[in-house]
C-alpha cells in the first residue's frame, strides 16, 4: 500500500497557540485508560481524591437555613452543603457519627438543622451535634463536641463553590485554577440567571463523554441538524479553533464562527430582545481572549472534569462525574443574562431549546463509542491537532497518575 505523508498537507486555517504548548507528543493515544477498571481505580485515587472539584454554584444555596445534597459517585461521598445562620457557607459528609446513616435523605430544601432518621440525633446547620440522644448511655468520656458532622474542604471562586478531598489542600483554590481564572475572572457571572440543567448517565468513560464535548471537529457532522453550516466553511473546512491556551492542567479553546450559518428565523427573531448561543455578538470581558475574529464562543476545561464554556451573554457548563470505568453522571447548566422583558425571556427560551437538540446529538456517539472500544478491535485512537485537547487530558492525567 502506497505510504502518504499527511503532515505534509497544506493546512486552510491555522490555530493560534498563545501560551506555551506542553511537550506531548503526537503518538495515538491508548483505549486501555477509557476500559480498563484498574485504570479507573487509578484516576479515583490519584486524581479525584487530590483535585479540587466543582460541586455547585453560591446561588444554589443563598439563604441560611438552605442545603443541597450532591452525590459523588467516584469518591462514594454523598455531601451536604449548608447555608448556616451566620450567613457561611459549609460543606460536611452527608453522614451521622453515630451509626454511620445518610442524615438528609431530600435533594435540597430549607432547616434549621438535621434529623437522623434512624436514632435521632440532631444537628445544626453549622454541622455541630445539637441533641445527642441517649447521651446517658454512652461510655464516660464520651465528647459530643467531636460527634459533629465531619466538614469538607471548601472555597468558592466567582461563584463556583469547588471542595476538596484532602483536609489539607497542598494548593489553594485559587493557586489551583491559575491562568484559567485570570481569563475568565471578569466574566459577568453574577449578571446571569441559570435557565436550564440537563442530567443524563450515559454508558460510556467519563473521559469518551468529555472527549465529545472538548473539540469542535465534530460539529461537521454531529451537529449537520441542529446547527448546519455552522462548523466549517472553505476557509476553515475542518473547523480549526481560531486560538487555544493552556492554563497547567486546564484548557481553553476558541470556536470559529463560520460566515455560511444562518440561525433559524426564530433565533434572528428572538435575538433582537437578548443575547442567544446562535445570534448574540456583543463584547464581554472574559471572553475572546485572544482578539480572534471570526470568534463563536470559548470551550474552557477545568481539570479534571468541569467545564465553563463562555459567550457573549451566556455561559454554560458541563459536569463529568465518573460512575464506573464505563458509566458517567453527566450534568449541563445554561447561565444567561438576567431578562429584563418578555423578550429576553423568549431569547433564553431559545437558547436552552437549541443546546439541548445540540447535546442530544452528541449523545448519539457516546455509547457505541464504549462498546466498540470495549470489543478489543482497537489498542489505540489516532487523533489530529484538532483534537489536540483530548491529548492534553491525557497528558495531565498521566502526570497525575506517575505523581
């Protein structure tokens, strides 16, 4: 069979790298690590129990007196976030000291403290042990003072609530997001109001499900009904991000726009009262950082399994919480500016409508992606520069597990 040299193809469009491009090669990438159990065990302990980890935002639990409980499959946690009197917010393992029960059973709500349902002991909003009940018959010696709910590390950046695994973070929240924050610090964040959340558990590695959602390349194809002509055009036909960045273990990319899409009549309707994913073109800061023209929106990945994607006046983001080596709690929220009218109320209604087509196509590839890896027919993927975030996962992933 006659060899063909694709690296010496001429390249339409280029991407702009505008920070340093780690050292990580250009070899295919193994399937073992989307399979295989022992490599899932791996991530469980070396990444998911040392990485800060976005559970919430502030808003979700803006009251005293308010909790949510979020469950974390791949650390085993069900956890609890409070809202206590003094106005802190607090995070503790969803679990009674005394026999080891889940203490609030309901997703979320309002209390002034917390009932075990199975022996009654009571606790505070600020996790202390409020009623200890038969306290007389446990051994002398006994201090109530240390039977509190056991806290969970917690910091919050624009709003994010992240917490911690370790009692004793070896970076702050802050040290950790790096250069990632800086560049999307000024955001308007606290100007958007969240419009949708889509929740589904999909067959699949929790890296297959962020792998599908970190590269446009796909858009070509995956998303020819929702958003035709919207990917690529002759100047980029493969749909190049116009920039990228890379932030330590985080990932920025900036979507092209292609000049050939037209949104649907309804969207160039609806956009003249507030911003939409297809239509909205006005300047915000914190996002475009590099000046692109021709610019859609900014794919932003924070390791290891968050993402924050920004436009002008929206943003959404992505949750990839792994169940298993081949099952994933996947979550998206849809954030846009507050509507002023009932116009802007109609632009959000768009907005959430055509994400959510969106991500049912890409749902369309993911377990079929599983199962033919699964059938040992491939030991390895080969992928292009245009995939070049799912080799940076990679990458961080294996620092993390040599580490």
């Amino acid at each position: 069979m006659e060899e063909h040299d694709m690296g010496k193809l001429d390249r339409p469009y280029t991407t702009r790298y505008t920070t340093e491009m780690p050292a990580m090669g250009d070899a295919p990438l193994p399937v073992a690590p989307y399979v295989s159990r022992a490599f899932f065990e791996l991530e469980r302990e070396k990444v998911f129990r040392r990485a800060w980890l976005e559970v919430a935002r502030v808003e979700d639990v803006p009251d005293p007196g308010d909790y949510r409980v979020v469950d974390i499959e791949v650390l085993g946690w069900s956890l609890l976030l409070t809202r206590g009197s003094d106005g802190a917010l607090r995070a503790f393992h969803n679990v009674c000291p005394h026999r080891g029960n889940k203490v609030v059973q309901h997703r979320a709500g309002h209390a002034n403290g917390f009932t075990c349902g199975f022996h009654g002991w009571v606790f505070g909003n600020d996790g202390e042990l409020k009623h200890m009940a038969g306290e007389a018959y446990f051994p002398p010696g006994t201090d109530r003072c240390r039977l509190g709910l056991i806290p969970v590390t917690l910091d919050t950046w624009n709003g994010f609530v992240f917490i911690h695994p370790q009692a004793e973070p070896p970076q702050t929240l802050r040290d950790f997001l790096g250069g990632m924050a800086d560049q999307i610090e000024d955001f308007p964040f606290d100007r958007c109001a969240r419009i949708a959340r889509y929740e589904a558990t999909p067959r699949a590695n929790w890296k297959v499900v962020l792998d599908a959602f970190q590269e446009a390349f796909h858009a070509i194809m995956v998303h020819r009904g929702s958003l035709p002509d919207s990917a690529a055009a002759p100047q980029n036909p493969s749909a190049a991000p116009t920039s990228a960045r890379f932030h330590g273990p985080h990932r920025s990319l900036s979507v092209w726009a292609s000049p050939r899409y037209r949104p649907p009549e309804v969207g160039m309707i609806v956009g003249k009262y507030g911003p939409t994913f297809a239509t909205a073109k006005d300047r915000f800061a914190g996002i475009n950082p590099d000046g692109d023209d021709s610019w859609w929106f900014d794919i932003n990945v924070f390791f290891p399994n968050f993402f924050c994607d920004t436009g002008p006046g929206w943003y959404f983001t992505y949750n990839f919480w792994p169940v298993s080596e081949n099952r994933t709690r996947w979550t998206m929220d849809i954030y846009q500016l507050r509507a002023p009218h009932a116009g802007g109320l109609l632009a959000q209604e768009h907005t959430k409508i055509l994400l959510r087509d969106a991500v049912l196509e890409d749902f369309s590839t993911l377990e079929a992606t599983q199962q033919m890896m699964e059938s040992g027919a491939l030991t390895h993927i080969t992928i292009s520069e245009l995939e070049i975030a799912l080799r940076h996962q990679m990458h961080i992933i294996d620092q993390w597990l040599a580490a």
